[in-house]
C-alpha cells in the first residue's frame, strides 16, 4: 500500500512538473534570480535543513565551530558567500570524501560524529521523491533522493548549455544507461522540461520487467503534453557503430546531431566510426561521467566530433559544463545558482604532497543530499572571469578546468595520485598507437599482503612489449617531480608495477574509471 501511495505521489508530481513547459527566457530569468539570491537562498537551506535539524551532522560541526545562525547570516552579509565558506573550512567546517559518504567518522579536536547513510539527506524529500544511488565503482553506491523541483533548476542550466553552443534544434541522441539506472532517466526527465526529449536513446542496460513498464507509463503520459519520447534500446557497448550510424544519419539529413554519453563510450562511438567509415563528422558529443582528458578530445577531433565536457555527480546533479569560448578542451562554467566551489588543500601522499580539492555547497532546499564544504573526490583549477556566452551573461562567472579525481595509488609505501600516472601512461598508449581508453589502473595484494599496481593494457596494440613498457613509464614517472621520482625507484626495487594485456573493465555504471580493483581479487 505505501510504494501505491508512493508511486501516486510521483506521478502527481510528473503532471505538475510537465505543465509548464520551460522556455529560453524563463530559464535566462530562473538562473539569473537563483545567481542573484544566491546569498539568501545557502542562509535559507542553512536555517531550514540544518540547523533547525537537531540530527545534523553539519549543525554539529558548526555548533563546535562557535558558529551559530546568527553568526553565519552576519558573516555573509559582510563578507560574501565564498569568503565565510573559507573562513568555516579553516575553522575545521568541512567534510572529506571518507566522512561525506560516512566511512570514516567526523573527527576534530573535542568531537566525534558517528555518520550513517541517511544523516546527509534532505528530510522534506522523503516519500515524494525519486531514489537514485551512485554507481559504487570502488564502493558501496551512495543513496541520493531527486525532487521534481529539483529537475525543473537543472532543466533550466541544461538549457541554456544546448542554446550556447547552438544545438538547441538539432536532432540529439543519449546512449545512456536506461532504468533501473538514473542517469539515463535524470537526463530524460530534465530535457522534458523543456521538450526536448532524445529522438533515440541507446541504453547500455536491458532493464527489466518493472522498469520497462514505469518507462512505458512515463512513454504514455509524455503524449498527453504532446511529447512522443523514444523509448530506450538495449544497445552494449560492442554495438558502438549502432549509435555511430545514427549519427551519420542524422547528419546527411540535418547537417548536425548530438549525442549525450559518458565519455568512454564517447571514444567507443569514434573509434566504430573510423573503423567503419562511417562519417560523423560535424557531430557533437556532451560528455560526463568521466574527464574529458586532452587524449580523448584529439580522438574524438579525429574524427570531426566537437566534444563538449558536462561535470556531473550523482549527489549534486549537474555541476558545470563546458564553455565555447574556454581556453581548454575542459574549461567549463560552474552552475553558481544551485552550488559553491571552494578549494582546501588535501594531503594525498606520504610525502606531503597535496592537491586543490573541490569544496561543495549546495544552494537549493530542493537539493537530495545536503553539502557544505563537502569532497566529492574532485581536484582542479578555478578561474574567476567574466565571459560574453549566455552562461557567463547570466552571472556564471567561476571556471574550472583539469578536474581530475585525487583516487591515490599506493604501493610499497609509495603514493601516488593517480592522475599523474595517467597522463606519463596516456602519453605511452599514445604513442605505441593505442586509444585514449585502452589501459587501465588495476589495485592489488599478492599472496604476503604486498601491494600490486597491474595496468592493464588492450591487447589490440600491437607489437607492445610489457617489461619494456613497464621500464618506460617507470623512466617518465622520474621526470613528475620529488613524490614521483622516489614512488618510481620504491617500485622499480620492489617490482610493484607490471604490464598485462587485458581489456580494461568497465564499471557497473558503464563508465570507464582509470584505476579499479583487480578483477577477481
């Protein structure tokens, strides 16, 4: 009776969601007023969500920082949003990766807070949202609740990235995971405010018999709004040239199409197209879910695809997105209507070396999973600059680019992020002719508890030898510096690193993450 009354209330929510539909100036007007009250609306989240909330692990921490509401409210006022969120982060208001997804308990000098799953939810959400959980690559998934209200926010930066980079009209695809998945049903429910529902949808996943019959009702009740949405097809990630000729075809018959994927299926699709010949040049690609690294921009460039970066997380939704005017493949707009950025140095080595890591806010009270100064596991550089593109017109003016997860490697008591052994074993592929996605970080102990670093290497690269490679990266890793000279003798004495041919994993999320555990350890 209670998932019946549940699953009323939802679609409830669907109808008042889909009945005003969103257009260009209500999404210029929506993201403008959030940017402009932006200020009022992280002290209304403060006040409702946490510290009228007497379970909150951030009132705790801020009631241990001396921090009361009145104390926040004042200190906006004076100095602006991002200046008191550094002045708590170095008072000890922040949450680290470990602590935000409660592996870790909150420790600082005098406290201790025992966190579980739920403690970082929004409370007002409860029975009438919609449950998605992160893809729990290295771990357990994280539990994330979305409101309508909460799509109808990203609805409005989504289209406003469409309209900047001109593609508001074209034919678009998704060759996205489709239910019981969220991200492939998050972005289809988002481009529904606006009408602009994919023409075809490539899901990596089947689904099963309950999520086809919630899509067949989602399918059915789109038409009474007019919409006559694709429906999701079973389309793995060998079948790459399915969405390659998709684009071809809608390319010959438009001049121009796009398509929404991670960015390892992104590589997938080209790599179909080159094989094939199959042209989809002009294309464009939104990518997420993973870095669009400078090795797979050139790839996809290859082939005349402009690839275009989205930063996303299951625990914030849409984060940013790329801008065409950056000065980086990567270089994107943050969405400062619906989040903060700030940075904190993090300690990520035995050698004290550290990296700039990203900060989160959340700004909205409709928000799932509630951040102050909480590590999503991201690094990067921002830049704070005004920009003439639509995002920049409305007030978005914090870049960031080079965002990279600050996942470490560990072995012989060395430790590395593992960004750096990326780009030193890319560069490698690069060269011996491989694909920006045809290697992979593999973690694990041997039979005495050692720790070994295996990369996986495809073993569609020909004529590669995997001592001598081993050798090669080992040499480059001497040139990144202190931490990365000693980690390269440690594991050349050691024999931590080695070379097999294997193709690298995909996660169950159908992304390609650098560095996993081993298969079958």
């Amino acid at each position: 009776m209670r998932r019946i009354r549940q699953k009323a209330v939802l679609a409830l929510g669907f109808f008042r969601y889909m009945k005003e539909p969103l257009t260009r100036d209500s999404a210029i007007d929506a993201v403008k007023r959030r940017i402009d009250h932006r200020e009022n609306n992280f002290l209304d989240l403060a006040k409702t969500l946490i510290y009228d909330s007497a379970h909150s692990p951030y009132r705790k921490l801020l009631l241990w920082a001396g921090c009361d509401y009145p104390d926040l409210e004042g200190s906006i006022r004076v100095k602006g949003l991002e200046k008191t969120l550094e002045s708590l982060r170095d008072a000890g208001v922040f949450l680290t990766l470990e602590e935000f997804k409660s592996k870790t308990p909150i420790c600082r000098r005098g406290l201790f807070i025992e966190t579980g799953e739920g403690d970082f939810d929004n409370p007002y959400l409860m029975g009438r949202s919609i449950r998605g959980a992160t893809s729990g690559s290295r771990s357990k998934g994280t539990r994330v609740l979305y409101d309508w209200n909460f799509f109808a926010e990203e609805a409005a930066n989504e289209m406003l990235l469409y309209d900047v980079h001109g593609v508001s009209e074209i034919p678009s695809a998704f060759w996205l995971p489709g239910p019981p998945s969220i991200s492939g049903i998050h972005n289809f429910l988002v481009q529904l405010k606006f009408r602009r529902p994919p023409l075809k949808w490539f899901s990596h996943l089947p689904g099963n018999a309950e999520s086809r019959a919630a899509m067949e009702y989602l399918v059915w009740s789109c038409r009474i709004f007019g919409v006559s949405p694709s429906r999701p097809e079973f389309t793995e990630i060998k079948d790459a040239e399915r969405v390659a000729r998709w684009m071809e075809g809608a390319r010959k018959e438009n001049g121009r199409c796009v398509v929404k994927t991670f960015a390892s299926s992104a590589v997938h699709i080209v790599q179909a197209a080159l094989e094939h010949g199959i042209d989809i040049s002009g294309g464009l690609i939104f990518t997420g879910g993973e870095p669009l690294t400078e090795q797979r921009y050139r790839y996809m460039q290859s082939a005349g695809v402009h690839a275009v970066p989205r930063y996303v997380a299951t625990e914030t939704g849409l984060i940013g997105a790329g801008c065409p005017n950056g000065d980086s493949p990567d270089a994107m707009h943050i969405y400062i209507d619906r989040l903060a950025l700030i940075q904190r140095d993090r300690a990520v080595s035995n050698d004290a070396q550290t990296v700039p890591a990203f900060l989160f806010s959340t700004l909205s009270c409709n928000t799932g999973k509630i951040m102050l100064n909480a590590e999503l596991g991201d690094f990067g550089r921002i830049h704070i600059r005004s920009c003439d593109c639509l995002l920049g017109q409305t007030g978005m003016k914090v870049h960031v680019s080079e965002v990279r997860s600050f996942d470490k490697l560990t072995g012989e008591g060395m430790t590395l992020v593992g960004s750096v052994l990326d780009e030193v074993i890319g560069e490698l592929v690069e060269k011996a002719g491989g694909r920006p996605d045809d290697y992979q970080f593999w973690e694990s102990e041997d039979g005495h508890g050692l720790a070994r670093l295996t990369i996986a290497v495809s073993p569609k690269i020909q004529g590669l030898d995997e001592t001598q490679f081993a050798e090669k990266i080992l040499d480059k890793l001497r040139q990144k510096g202190a931490g990365a000279q000693i980690a390269s003798q440690f594991w050349r004495q050691a024999n931590t690193l080695r070379v097999v041919r294997a193709q690298p994993e995909m996660s169950k999320g159908f992304k390609m993450l650098p560095i996993i555990q081993q298969p079958g350890s």
